[in-house]
C-alpha cells in the first residue's frame, strides 16, 4: 500500500511524475494538525478525495474545498497548494494528461460509491502490471470520472490589490461584517466601484461572494468536527438559524442532513 501520514510527508517521498501507469493513486492519513503543503505542481493531473475530513485546495484566483465525498480536480501543471483537517482520511489520484476527459480547470467533483472504490482499490497497488484486473479497473476509473456531477464549492480570488486586501482580512476573520459601503471606505473607492470590482474580478456581487467563502469555511470546520453552533460563532452570525438558513439555501440541506447524506 502506498500511504503517507500527512502532507508534508506526501511531498518529501512521493513524486508521482516518474510513475508510468496512466492512473496513480496514494492514500494520506492526517493523524495531526499537519502545515500546509508549500505551492508546487506536477506534470500529472491531481484528483483530491476526502472521505473523512475535509481538504482545502489554493490555486490561482480561487479557493477549493473538499468536503467528506467529493474530490477536487486540479489539472497537470498547475500551481496549488493544499491543507487537511486533522485527522482527515484523504486519497490522491494523479493522472497522465490526456488520461481521462476531466475539464481544463479546476472544479469539485460529487464521487459516486463505484469511483471511491475504485479510487481505494488502486491505492492498494499503485505498481500494478500494465494487464491484468488491475489494470481494467484503472481503466474503468478513468471512464467513469468525467461522469461525476460539478459541484460549486469554491471561492473566487483576485490577484487585484483591493480584492486581495478584502480576501486576506476575510480569510483572518470570517466574521467580520464590514458592508460593502464600509469597504469601500476602507479602500478609498465608492461603494458603486467596489461593486463593479468585485463583479468583474470574481464574477459574483459582493454579499454573495462573502457569503460563498462564509459556506466554504463553514463546510471545512463542520468536516473537521466543529459543532453547527460553534461554525455560527466562527462566522459572526446572530443566530444558529441564521447560519442554517444560509447553508440551505446555498446547498439544499441544512448541515446535519447535508453530511448525513455525504455519508
């Protein structure tokens, strides 16, 4: 079995590249709280599968979450980076460009029981024969993952100073609640142009672009085992049925509904 027991470790002994199997995967148990791996990249396209735990994913211009049951699909040759929740059961997937019909950019994918099992069942042999079962197991993986749904959960991020200022201050404090007239202030701008920037630098308006990096915190730390209650506080809401009403209307299911259907 090829497993590593965080993500510092993964980097310092496993190099996908070499491998010349058109499909590697790597199971990573994080067994502490483990620093965040530094920005790199890989010939090889990465798929990041979260069955316990959640794992968040920094590549250009956006942040991407993996909660319990999904995957995020970085393409080869991209920079990222990624952090896990403690105690996170995570596999890998590295695949060879061209290996599967997986998109150009980066999005989370919903993973059906077939693919989790497949994607478990290789870990166990990533030095498997080019033939064999193994072999057309890979293959089946690599057909059925262009099936797998598209789920929204990132958050957009600019390179632009103003954004950027806004995005550092947020991430620090999910609950400040600064309006976007009180940002504006802040950086010497109207709130009309701020409005403007942030529709253009990120493609949603300003309250709906805090609130998407309010639903990705929240989807990390209910992962990690935080109580709804204390995710409400870490937000700055007034009250539990604020923030449950906010998580519904973005993903359908209040939180507990929502990870009892992940599980």
């Amino acid at each position: 079995m090829t497993k590593s027991t965080g993500l510092t470790d993964l980097l310092q002994h496993f190099k996908p590249d070499p491998h010349d199997r058109p499909v590697v995967a790597l199971q990573v148990e994080v067994t502490q709280n483990d620093v965040e791996q530094p920005v790199h990249w890989h010939r090889k396209g990465q798929l990041v599968l979260a069955l316990r735990g959640g794992v968040t994913c920094d590549v250009p211009n956006a942040i991407w979450i993996v909660p319990p049951h999904h995957a995020v699909w970085i393409p080869g040759g991209m920079p990222h980076s990624n952090r896990a929740t403690e105690n996170a059961h995570i596999y890998f997937l590295f695949i060879e460009p061209g290996g599967a019909a997986l998109p150009d950019e980066c999005c989370t994918l919903a993973i059906s029981p077939l693919v989790r099992e497949l994607i478990q069942h290789l870990a166990q042999t990533p030095d498997y024969p080019h033939e064999g079962p193994t072999a057309r197991l890979a293959a089946v993986l690599l057909e059925q993952l262009p099936r797998a749904p598209v789920q929204q959960l990132h958050f957009p991020v600019s390179d632009h100073p103003k954004i950027r200022l806004m995005t550092d201050a947020l991430e620090q404090n999910p609950a400040n609640r600064a309006t976007a007239a009180q940002w504006a202030s802040r950086l010497a701008m109207s709130e009309r142009s701020l409005a403007r920037l942030v529709q253009r630098e990120t493609g949603l308006t300003f309250g709906r672009w805090r609130q998407q990096l309010h639903l990705l915190v929240a989807l990390s730390e209910l992962a990690g085992g935080a109580t709804v209650q204390q995710v409400a506080g870490t937000l700055g809401y007034d009250s539990v049925t604020a923030f449950i009403t906010m998580f519904k209307k973005s993903l359908g299911k209040p939180p507990a509904q929502y990870f009892t259907a992940l599980r």
